[in-house]
C-alpha cells in the first residue's frame, strides 16, 4: 500500500528551525498531496495544537526556546493519540531514555532525506494498522463472550 493514500487523510505537523528543512519537506509533502503545516519553534507548535489536533507530528529535537523534547513532553497529555517523531543530530542515550519515557514513536538521526521521513511514516502507519486489526479482533472475541 503507497503511504501517500493514507497520508493524505492525515493531517502532520513539521517543527524544525532550519528553514531549508520546513520548505524541502513541505515542498514533498504537498506535492504529493498531504496536508503539512510547518513552524519553526516548538511555541509555535503548542498554539497550533490548542487550535488544531494533528495525527502525525514530527519536531526537531535542538530549536530556539522550549526544545522539541519539552515540547513532546507538554503536550503528550492532550494529544496521546498522535503519532511522534523526533529529529536529532544529537542522539545520546539520556536523549533516547526521556524520549521512550515521553512516548516518541520514531527516531530520524540528521543528515535525513525526504526518503526517510516517509519511510518511518510508512513503518508506523503499518504498525498502527496492525494494533488496529488486533484491537478490533479482541473486541469482536471479547463480544462473543458476553
């Protein structure tokens, strides 16, 4: 199954600092119809949030201000159900140890080509279709039951 067919349904947000990566990415994205809204710190990504919940979001780990760590952290409580990503140069264990506390789903080390992006996007779509099917499988068992 292409990802794009899914993708395009969904709605991602992209926090990164580097401008080059906001318009590369963006560029790809909507090119192949996706909706990718872009910003450049995590401040920025918490007003988004309060006024759009997005499925996929995808944050640099080092920005200006609030680090994309801090930012995951803030806003895990109120949107548990998006899939995460972060974006490192700087992967280390103690980095690693609070983003598998916080919940991040994926990790992309920098330097990172579009490819890349979409293909840890492509490997959570499929992990979530398969917790999907068995969610709805146990819930058809767990019906029979009662």
């Amino acid at each position: 199954m292409d990802p794009f067919d899914k993708l395009k349904k969904m709605k991602m947000l992209l926090i990164d600092d580097d401008e080059w990566i906001r318009d590369s990415l963006c560029i790809y994205f909507e090119s192949r119809g996706c909706n990718l809204k872009v910003l450049e710190t995590a401040e920025e990504g918490v007003e988004a949030l309060k006024k759009q919940a997005y499925d996929i979001i995808i944050t640099d780990y080092r920005l200006p201000g609030m680090d994309g760590l801090e930012f995951l952290r803030r806003i895990q409580d109120s949107h548990p159900q998006a899939m995460k990503i972060l974006i490192t140069a700087y992967r280390s264990e103690d980095v690693l140890s609070k983003a598998i506390r916080i919940g991040i789903h994926d990790f992309i080390d920098k330097p990172f080509t579009a490819k890349t992006i979409e293909d840890s996007l492509s490997r959570l779509l499929q992990e979530q279709k398969r917790n999907s099917t068995d969610f709805d499988v146990n819930h058809l068992v767990e019906s029979q039951n009662t």
